[in-house]
C-alpha cells in the first residue's frame, strides 16, 4: 500500500495493490494491523454499502456531536469524494480537499474525525462502500453544511435532497456546535 497525503491534514488517499491475473483479481480492502501501522487507527464498528443511481451529489456532512471517521472505496463507477476541515481551532478550518476515487483507480481515501464528508457521481451510477468509526450505541443526527470556501466540484448543477437545499453556511455556525481541533 501507499500513502497519499492530501493538503489537508490527516485526509489521507490511500493506493493498495491489486493482484491480478486471467482469472480475476484480489485486493486487500481493509486489515487492521496493516492500517493501524500506516497511522489509521479508527475502530471501524460499520460498513455501509452505497447504490447511486443517477443521483448526481449529495451534500457536505458532518456528524455532530457524534464525529466519525469514513473510509471510502469506489467497487463500481467513479465518485468525486470531498473532505472539509470543520475542527474550530484548526489552521486548515474550512479548506476543502476532493478526490477522485473509481472502480480504475482503486483507490480509497480516509477521513478523520472533525470533517465535513460528501461526494458527487461521475458516472451514471456507483457502487460503493463507506466503512465507520462512531459511537455505535448513540445515534448520528448528521447536519449539512455548506464550507467557508468554494470547492471545485466537477458537478455544476447537483441534485440534491430536500435536507441537503439549506443547509447552514460554516460562517453562522457557533463555535460551540463545531468539533474542535
């Protein structure tokens, strides 16, 4: 495996090795020990498989006040998956970082604790999973919210959900209602 890092710190991409031949192939989507040497230390407790049918975005999440980590993997189709920095405190607040991720690259990209998590469909559809680290017991009341900066998303015009069409901006946010750095 190899680390990627993005600009944002701990918003890491993550390149694994494929092993391929005519029958097929195999790739290693998740080991602990391997991950945990890498510096990804979460205690993944859920795995959430993603259908996106012609649905072009959704919004910028965040999991307040039960911050998770995310893990996502692309199996089929192309997503743009976009991170954003919402820890008060941090020198990164409000940066956004976006990434690629497809069935082609095999890629994964791993989102600390303290982000805003979204992503937009590239392809007419995707299969994805999105592995989760939160407080297993408590539920995740979730909130949209929308960054102090402009992301350039290659979607112009996303569909997005009746929770997601007003969302708080970062800026009008009290301090207080933000996980901190």
């Amino acid at each position: 495996m190899k680390l990627v890092q993005t600009e944002l710190e701990g918003v890491i991409i993550i390149e694994r090795r494929v092993f391929e031949d005519p029958r097929g192939f195999f790739m290693e989507t998740f080991h602990r020990e391997r991950y945990h040497a890498l510096g990804i230390r979460e205690d993944f407790c859920q795995d959430n498989f993603v259908f996106e049918p012609q649905h072009p975005a959704g919004g910028l999440h965040d999991q307040i006040p039960h911050a998770q980590a995310n893990l996502v993997q692309v199996l089929q189709g192309e997503i743009f998956d976009v991170a954003v920095d919402i820890r008060r405190g941090s020198p990164s607040f409000g940066r956004a970082v976006g990434v690629t991720l497809s069935e082609r690259n095999w890629r994964q990209v791993f989102i600390p604790k303290g982000f805003a998590h979204g992503f937009c469909l590239l392809s007419e559809t995707a299969l994805f999973l999105q592995v989760q680290r939160f407080l297993c017991a408590r539920p995740r009341p979730g909130r949209a919210v929308v960054p102090a900066v402009d992301i350039q998303s290659p979607v112009k015009e996303p569909l997005l959900s009746a929770k997601d069409q007003r969302p708080p901006l970062l800026k009008d946010i009290p301090p207080e209602g933000l996980p901190i750095f």
